[in-house]
C-alpha cells in the first residue's frame, strides 16, 4: 500500500487517488495514472485544476444525486459538458443533498450499519445499467484517464472501485483495504463534520456509520457478489450485460 503515492495531493478533494498499482492474482499489477476515485470536485482551488489538467483528466463521472450536484457543482471539467457525465445512485427514497437537515431535526434512527450494508448491495442490484455504460466507455482509451466521484468518496465511488478491482483480477483483501483508505483520507474532514452534528445536540457516535467508510459494508457486498454471481466479473456479465470481451480488453489495457 504505497499511499503516498496513491493519494493525489489536491487543496479542495481530500480523497483523489489512483487505482494504479494494486496486484491482482495473476500477479500483474493495474498501471498506475489511468483510473482514479475521488470525493465531491466542488471545492477545488485554482490550483487543484492546473494539477487536473496536467495530468490529462478526460472524463469525470459524478455519482452523486441532481440535488447534490446543484446543492455543490464540480468545478471540474470547467466548461465541457461532454466531459463530465451524471450517473446519479441513490438509496431508496433517501437523497443525500438532506442528510444534515434530516440530522438537524433529530432523524438518525436510520443512519446505522445495517443501512450502509443494504445501500452497498443496491448499489450493483439496482444500478446494473448504469454500471454498464460505466464500464462501456471506461473500455474506450479516448476517456482515459478518467476519475469518478460521489460526495465522500468513499460509499458510491467506493462499490465503483470495487467492481473496477475485483473484475481486474485485485484480491478481495486487497480491494477492502482500499477501501480502508478513506477513512485515513477523511479524517480531517469528519471530525469538522462531527463537531457541526455535535453542534445540533446529536451525538456523531449515533451517525458515525454513515459518515465513514464501513468495513463490514464492503465485506458483505463482496460475498454478496461472490455468492449470487461467482466474481465481479459474472455480476458485469450476467447482471450488467458486459460482454467478456470488454471485460478481457480492459485487463489487456489497464495491467501491466
């Protein structure tokens, strides 16, 4: 786990980083520089897009809700539409965009384990599609590199990763530690969000799930693909609709 390298060091995303360099079974490993994961690109400074551009970012995916898009715009790709792509995921009736309202009101009874877990599993239950023509143009080189996002970074991007991972031959250790990472990555964050919902007369334990990454989350959503579809690889193919083909392109393209 080489973080400092993994992580791309950015003023207004906490949890940019590259999917590069993970080996996967075969013993290849993922070429580093080609796909990344990232939390919301709303905040980003100046800087943050010369740093964007100079790595030769082509296509950004925002899995993030139309309210939450309009509560907090990427500010990156600026100006090209044909750049930046919405594949909103939602869980359920819930929306995001009114967490903290619903927080501020006292409503946390749902925030728990057991929701994230169910959140994760309807993540690839009811998004087949979207995963289809997600992975359909990451096959395409002329949208590489590309980088997708939710808000955290860490929940919608992080079942994103997975799927990437585990259909690239990554071991399912290895892509749970990845998806550790996050919590390294926003603790800074979380604790200026802990301080805001201690503020409303909430205690942050009651939310936590919420608000991190939950290890337990990835591992059930892993056996559930494990033992409804055999691997990531049969969930694209006989959920999603991926052909092996793209499947077996992407790993002659994305290893090394």
């Amino acid at each position: 786990m080489i973080i400092s390298e993994r992580r791309v060091a950015l003023e207004g995303a906490v949890n940019f980083r590259d999917l590069g360099g993970y080996e996967t079974t075969d013993g290849r490993r993922v070429k580093w520089g080609q796909v990344f994961r990232s939390d919301n690109l709303g905040r980003l400074t100046d800087r943050d897009l010369s740093v964007l551009r100079r790595m030769g970012i082509r296509l950004v995916y925002d899995f993030r809700t139309p309210a939450e898009v309009k509560k907090l715009p990427d500010r990156f790709p600026a100006g090209n539409e044909s750049n930046y792509r919405q594949l909103p995921i939602s869980h359920g009736g819930f929306d995001p965009a009114n967490a903290f309202e619903r927080i501020k009101n006292g409503d946390i009874d749902w925030m728990t384990e057991e929701f994230m877990i169910n959140g994760y599993i309807r993540n690839i239950e009811n998004f087949a599609a979207l995963w289809s023509e997600f992975f359909q143009n990451m096959a395409d080189p002329a949208n590489r590199p590309l980088v997708f996002h939710c808000t955290g970074g860490k929940d919608r991007a992080g079942v994103c990763a997975a799927l990437i991972l585990l259909a690239l031959g990554v071991s399912e250790e290895t892509v749970i530690r990845d998806h550790g990472l996050s919590n390294i990555f926003i603790a800074d964050v979380l604790e200026n969000i802990f301080a805001q919902i201690k503020s409303f007369g909430v205690d942050p334990e009651k939310v936590a799930p919420y608000f991190k990454a939950p290890r337990d989350a990835m591992l059930e959503l892993i056996n559930h693909i494990r033992e409804t579809y055999g691997s990531a690889a049969g969930y694209l193919r006989n959920k999603a609709g991926v052909e092996q083909t793209l499947i077996q392109q992407l790993k002659e393209e994305l290893l090394e």
